[in-house]
C-alpha cells in the first residue's frame, strides 16, 4: 500500500475528533461557567531518522502521532442577573463544592438552595465555606433567612447574621485539572493541594460559557472542509490501487 494513504487517514481521523470537539463546545454555549476545550496535534515526518509505526515511503509524509486537548480557562462573560444566590468570580479560581467523590471546583455560580437550606450547585452538590465541622471537613453554607447578602470576600449574611464564608481556592498555574462532568474540575493529580483564591465574588451575576458562536463555526467549516480533503486523496490512492490491480491482470 502506498505509504501516502496514512497521512489522509490520519488526517481523517484527526479531523473527526476536532468536530467531536467542537460540537461539544457548541452545546454547551449557554452552560454558565463552561469552558471550552481546544485540540492540538503532534506530528512526526516519516523518515530514516525517526520513523513512525507505519510503513515508510520514499517521501517525508507527515503522521499525526499525538493529539492533545487542553482546556482553556478564560473567563466567559459577565450578565447581572438579579437573583441573590447568583455568584460570579472576578479573577482567577474557582468555587469549591462536595460531591460523593469528593471535593470539585467550578466556576458554575448559578445555585440554589436545598430543602434545608444548603446553598448547592444546579446538581445539588453543597458549596463549601472556610469552617470546618466538628469532622474536621469543610462546612456546606446555609441560607435560612430571607434576606441574602454576599459581598466581594464571600462573607454571607442572611437577614444580618452572619452565616459562612464562602470558600475561593485557585491552583498553581498551569492548571492540572480535568473535567468531571460539565463544569466540574478536579485535579489531574489528587495529591494536589488548592490554594487560597484572590478572586472577589460578584453577588447578582452570573458567568457564562468562554465559547464564541462565530469562531466555533468557523473552525468547524475547516475541519470539514479538510476532513472532505483527505477523503478525496484516500480515494484517490484508492482509485489507483484499483487501476494498478485490474492493468497488472490484463498484462498477466
């Protein structure tokens, strides 16, 4: 087989996946706190002195060895949304919040509170404070009152007493998170500790997805539009098999 057939299907293949994540961006554009994951290729050209796990040809064709998807932590934009129990970080970090496997991260600050009155994330997971409980784990915030007020260092007040503190916690850069669901973040490494965040909470706002509309579309058009490309070369390798096959059995 020629060996120029790999780098389109490599190609091929390459531009699948970029749709598959381009397409997940796109549906979650109205998800607040998303963010958005980019794709990166490694390439290696085939060649004497490193040569890839595929046949070799004559020609340097390029091979598509690695493909890496990071996520970018932008902030998305702010709206004012008048709900009191709406929260958005200004600056970098993140809200941390309890699920059964532990502690999460997000920027997700649309919540709610539960029936008794644990302020929790749209999934209902309890958003931690800064105290403690009696085991020593981090305290979920309770809202039991009517009236809410959260300013800038998280300090909560419900009908003018004081109720937590609400926890803000960033990492290292570069972040070594993974996504856990939508928007949900843990680290890459779970011995990794966070670390006390400087970002100030905006009461009444809301963070949306850091996905723009416009340049999604655009880099899907590519990835079509090369996806289409080594089709058309695969194809065309395939043409030629065929041709050389059918010519050396007439000549036979």
């Amino acid at each position: 087989m020629n060996s120029g057939i790999y780098p389109a299907v490599s190609g091929s293949l390459a531009a699948m996946r970029k749709l598959d994540v381009i397409s997940n961006n796109l549906a979650n554009i109205n998800t607040p706190g998303y963010k958005k994951d980019k794709m990166t290729f490694e390439g290696l050209l085939a060649g004497n002195v490193t040569p890839p796990a595929v046949p070799q040809g004559m020609t340097a064709d390029p091979i598509l060895q690695k493909e890496n998807i990071y996520i970018d932590y932008s902030s998305g934009p702010t709206s004012q949304s008048g709900n009191p129990l709406d929260l958005a970080l200004d600056g970098d970090g993140f809200f941390a919040v309890t699920t059964p496997e532990g502690t999460a991260y997000t920027r997700q600050g649309n919540f709610r509170t539960s029936t008794d009155g644990t302020l929790v994330t749209m999934d209902g997971y309890p958003v931690q404070g800064i105290e403690k409980d009696n085991k020593g784990n981090a305290a979920p915030i309770k809202i039991k009152g009517n009236r809410v007020e959260i300013d800038n260092k998280g300090n909560v007040m419900v009908d003018d007493a004081p109720s937590g503190t609400i926890s803000v916690v960033d990492f290292k850069k570069p972040y070594t998170l993974t996504k856990s669901g939508t928007s949900l973040f843990v680290p890459s490494d779970p011995q990794t500790k966070p670390q006390p965040g400087t970002a100030q909470i905006q009461q009444g706002y809301t963070e949306g997805s850091n996905v723009d509309s416009i340049s999604e579309m655009v880099q899907m058009i590519e990835a079509n539009r090369y996806f289409e490309a080594c089709s058309k070369v695969i194809r065309g390798f395939d043409d030629i098999a065929a041709k050389a096959a059918n010519d050396l059995g007439r000549v036979g």
